[in-house]
C-alpha cells in the first residue's frame, strides 16, 4: 500500500480535509409513452394491408383470361359425347338410360307383382296403392317423431302393395322416394331394425347387386300368432325398398331374398 501523507498540524490542531463535492441530482423521468396507441397503429397498418392485398389480387385475377377446367378423368361421362352446333340442343335420355325418368313416373308400377298363389289386400295404411307420410313414420319408422324427420328429410311420396298367401302367410312391399338420394335413409332402415328382435343370421345377408341391402328371418317372435318374420331393405338411386313377411310357420331365407332381389332389379 502507498503511504498516505500525514496532515500537517497547524497551532497544535489537525488541519480538515476539503469535503467532497455533492453528486448530482438523479434525473428527472420524463412521461411514460402511450403503449395502447402504438399497437392500435400496428394493428390497423395490418388490416390495410391485408385489405389492400386482397383487392390488389382479385383485380390481378378478374384481368386474366379464364383458366378452362380439365377434362374428365373417365371418358363417356359426358352427354353428348360431342360438343354440337351452335343453337342445338341434345336430345333427353330415353327411360332405358336415365333411371330418374322412370321413377318420376307413377310410382306404383314400378312395384312388383305379388308372389303366385296370393291374393291382395287393402290393411289401413295402405290405399289405392300409396302409403300417406303419417302411416308410412308409424308403421315402418315408429312413432310421431318419425313423422316430422320424415318430412324434414326430403320424403316425397311412398308406395305399397300387400297380400296374403296359403295358411297365415302375409306379406308387403314399400317404396319410399326421397330427395335427392335414398342412401342415408336405408343406412338407417338398417340400423334401427323392426320388433326389436334378433335375426337367424345374425347380422343379416347381403342382397345381391347392392351396396347396403340386407335380408334378416327371424324366429320365434313373442306376443303374436305370427311369430315368424322377414324384413329386407335396400335402395335404388331416390327409391327406398323395404319388404316385410310374416307367418306362424317358419320362414325360408329363400323367400325373403328373392323378394328384396326382384325389386331392386324391377327399379
């Protein structure tokens, strides 16, 4: 360490060191700057250049010629095949190729004659051949709920025929026509299966040339003389098929197949 000078005495007294000089003030802080302003300006500058850029590119893209779309990706898709003449119009798809003319038609032809051997009759939700939307939600939906979603689910018109055959044998076929497709519907015909029953087959079997269809027997029902049934549903484009058999004796398989499989093929 350096020696630190020894103060010089001055008349036997000790002469004072100068006092330091006083620091500074602290300075003063001046008044905080509006944050909330300037994120209002930032967020406002970026609404306008959003806008600004959406209608810069809309004129940019209303000044190009217009883009033609591509070919379809499976040939003979379109009608007609060839492009016609100026002023010409094509000629309307005869019943053979266009499914929808035929069941825009009187629905009830399209309904399959009864099987040999039985004779018609006339239950009380069925007349004159049609099925109304009410007796159609409670006999074969279940229930008032049915008749409101029925509606709301674009039912246009129902169709039926019933008969019955040797011994107690009955039987009936429904064609419900929706809008635009039936395909929702008999997902649902199939799902919430009639009498609450199990099926002999278990989970049904397939209707042949179908996507969804399926045909069920079931055995031993309670409650009823006719204790012995069939249900099959499937459809065709707008046209829901369902048909029912019942008997005290039991039912083939045979039988209900060859039903649900001649409607679908007569649509």
């Amino acid at each position: 360490m350096e020696a630190q000078p020894i103060p010089e005495r001055t008349g036997g007294a000790r002469t004072r060191q100068p006092s330091p000089p006083p620091s500074p003030p602290p300075p003063v802080a001046g008044p905080a700057r509006g944050r909330g302003r300037t994120a209002l300006l930032i967020a406002v500058a970026a609404v306008l250049g959003i806008v600004g850029g959406t209608a810069t590119g809309y004129a940019v893209q209303a000044g190009r010629p217009p883009t033609p779309l591509p070919v379809l990706a499976q040939p003979g898709l379109a009608y007609p095949a060839k492009a016609l003449p100026a002023g010409e119009k094509a000629k309307p798809l005869s019943a053979e190729e266009d499914n929808g003319i035929r069941t825009e038609g009187d629905l009830r032809e399209l309904l399959i004659d009864r099987p040999a051997g039985t004779r018609k009759v006339a239950p009380d939700w069925l007349e004159d051949g049609w099925v109304s939307v009410r007796s159609y939600a409670h006999y074969f939906q279940g229930g008032g709920y049915a008749f409101s979603s029925a509606l709301d689910n674009g039912l246009r018109r129902v169709a039926g025929t019933a008969w019955a055959g040797s011994g107690d044998r009955q039987g009936s076929v429904v064609l419900a026509q929706y809008r635009p497709s039936a395909d929702t519907h008999a997902t649902t015909a199939l799902e919430w299966l009639p009498w609450g029953m199990i099926a002999r087959s278990g989970s049904g079997n397939p209707v042949e040339g179908t996507a969804k269809g399926r045909y069920y027997v079931y055995d031993a029902g309670a409650g009823t003389p006719l204790r012995y049934r069939a249900y099959a549903a499937a459809h065709r484009g707008d046209v829901l098929v369902r048909v029912q058999l019942f008997d005290s004796r039991p039912i083939g398989e045979k039988d209900i197949r060859t039903l649900i499989e001649d409607q679908v093929e007569r649509l």
